[in-house]
C-alpha cells in the first residue's frame, strides 16, 4: 500500500515520505510513526506494517551490451525455414516449366 501522500487518521496532516508512516493493511487505516506509537491499528486490531524499500533487481535494469546478450534465435530459424521453402518453391517451378 502507498503510504506517501495519505491523510494521517491521527493528526489529519498529509504523510510527505514513506518512512514517516504505516498503515493497517487490513482496514487501510495510516498513520505518522510520531502520532502512533501502538504497533496495532486501533480500528481493527490487526498489526501496523511499515514501509518496505522494494529490493533491487539489478539483472532486470541492467544495460547489457548486445556481444554479450543471449541470441534470439526464434526469429533466424523463422527465416532461414521461409527462404528454404522459398527457394524449394523456386526450384520446382522451374523444373515444372
């Protein structure tokens, strides 16, 4: 859940940055850490959970030079077939006339 940019149910004031608050993943309740200091949310109960940085996937943003990126060899076997079956066609036709 996004906590930035949430109305604290406490105080009213906007949450600026995510580190500055949690939220009940349950009821969707947020607050600033510094309005609530129970770890539980007291609309429902259930436990806070705080702001989570995403973990880095250095592979998936990577810019890999094309020498060393993996051969897409789908589309070369494509058109190596369709110029064989080209030149076959040719070849028949011209042994037919």
């Amino acid at each position: 859940m996004q906590i930035a940019g949430n109305e604290c149910k406490i105080c009213g004031r906007s949450i600026i940055i995510s580190n500055e608050g949690k939220f009940c993943g349950r009821c969707g309740t947020v607050v600033h850490l510094s309005c609530e200091a129970e770890s539980k949310c007291n609309v429902c109960g259930t436990p806070y959970e705080g702001y989570e940085r995403p973990k880095a996937a250095p592979l998936s943003e990577a810019i890999v030079p094309l020498a060393v990126r993996g051969a897409n060899r789908g589309w070369s076997v494509a058109v190596a077939l369709m110029v064989a079956l080209a030149l076959l066609f040719v070849i028949f036709l011209f042994f037919m006339f």
